[in-house]
C-alpha cells in the first residue's frame, strides 16, 4: 500500500483507461479524485467500486479545458482531501480524419482537450506540490505521439505535445522533488477497439510484436510504478506501454 492516504487526482476517470488507473491507485492506498466532463453516472459507478474495495474516493465533476472549473475543482479537493499529490492527466478525446478533410474546430477540440487541459492541471497542482516539495505528475500520451498515424494529426500532435510539455516541466520542478513522466500506450482494449472490425484488429496485431492487444490494466501498473516508490528517480521519461509497437 505504497500511495497510502495519498491523494491522486485522474482525469477523465469515469471509464477506460482512466477508470482502470483509479481502481489501481485505489487498490495502492490513495485516496482518488475521479473527474469527469459528462456521464455522472458512470463516475458513481467508479466510486462505487472504490469503496467496495475498501478504499476512498470522491468525484469531482470539470471540464479541465476551462481554467475557471479546474480551479473550482481543486479547492473543492483541498477542502476534502487536501493538496493533490499525484496528478494523472488522462482526459483525451479523438476527432479522427485525413488532413485535408480536418475541420479546424476539430483540431481544436482535440489539442484543448488532450493537451491544453494538462498544462491548465500541471500548473494548478504544482504550486502545492512545490511548497511541499513532493509530488508526481503523469500524463497519459500515446504511441502515435511517438510514431505519428495517418487520419490523427490532431491527436498525434496533442500526444506529442504532451512529451514535450512532460520532458520541460520535469526539468522547471526537478528541483522541487517532483517528478513528471509520461506514459505512452499502444492500442489498448476499450470501447473504441471493441467496435472495431476482426479484420482491422488482425491488421493491428501485425504492427504488434507481442501479437495482441494491451489491456487498460497493462496502463494502470505503469502509471502506479511512476507514482509509488519505484519512480522516485524517474522524471522527464516516457513509457511506452504498447507491446513493442514503437521500438
């Protein structure tokens, strides 16, 4: 129970990866903060199922592309649980499509939602995190952030934009005791890859060394290695969890 009476804010908590990150976090001893843009429902269940394991939780509702709600967000935090001493920048949405065919309000949705919404939290937490001279902060990238993919140049570049945003705050709050790190995952079994077609994920698969498909659960071990004790001397390194995909 290494992240014991810790307090980890997730990001787009309510389901997929997120929700696996939270219930691992839970499972370590932290006290989870499950945030959610929509779907309250399904942030309850995630509660729900903290609680059921013996853990502690709370939901915090915030659209983390607004500076106003992820500042109303924190306090509320504060005045419940305390300071936030482990950030998880998950929150991602996809608007998928071919670079001449990209609407522009697409590109922005993706880069606000995926990226902008990480600096917005990052630099909300780490004043706290900075007085006292701990904490970890890790954000959720992806293997197309590494290698790029035809039809997702907006989230390719909002994954990539979240390394670079990783690699130069890891150096600014090194000094602090707080590391940031990145995790980059492969294709991962959610609802996306479920309403996918057997013929796609046979072509996905020859992309993949280890011949299958990552589980949200693979994601959620990475992330709580980063934020327990064995990252203490990890910072500005990004993890690649996506089977060999990305070598």
């Amino acid at each position: 129970m290494e992240l014991t009476n810790k307090v980890a804010l997730i990001t787009g908590a309510s389901r997929g990866i997120g929700r696996a990150i939270a219930l691992k976090m839970a499972q370590c001893g932290a006290r989870i903060v499950i945030n959610y843009a929509r779907q309250e429902s399904l942030a309850l269940e995630v509660k729900k199922e903290i609680e059921a394991l013996g853990g502690v939780a709370m939901i915090a509702p915030a659209d983390v592309t607004d500076e106003d709600q992820v500042s109303a967000m924190l306090a509320k935090v504060k005045d419940t649980f305390g300071p936030v001493d482990i950030l998880v920048n998950n929150a991602g949405i996809t608007r998928d499509g071919l670079l001449v065919r990209m609407k522009s309000d697409d590109w922005h949705q993706v880069l606000s939602t995926n990226l902008t919404s990480a600096f917005y939290m990052s630099r909300a937490v780490s004043k706290d995190m900075m007085k006292a001279k701990a904490g970890r902060i890790i954000n959720i990238s992806s293997v197309v952030g590494v290698s790029g993919n035809a039809g997702q140049a907006n989230y390719s570049a909002s994954k990539a934009g979240l390394i670079g945003l990783t690699k130069s705050i890891a150096r600014e709050l090194a000094a602090k005791n707080i590391t940031v790190n990145a995790v980059a995952p492969g294709f991962i079994e959610t609802e996306m890859t479920d309403a996918l077609s057997d013929k796609v994920k046979d072509q996905l698969l020859t992309q993949i060394p280890l011949k299958s498909l990552g589980k949200a659960e693979d994601v959620a071990e990475a992330v709580c290695f980063l934020a327990g004790n064995g990252g203490r001397y990890i910072t500005g390194q990004v993890i690649q969890v996506d089977g060999g995909m990305a070598m």
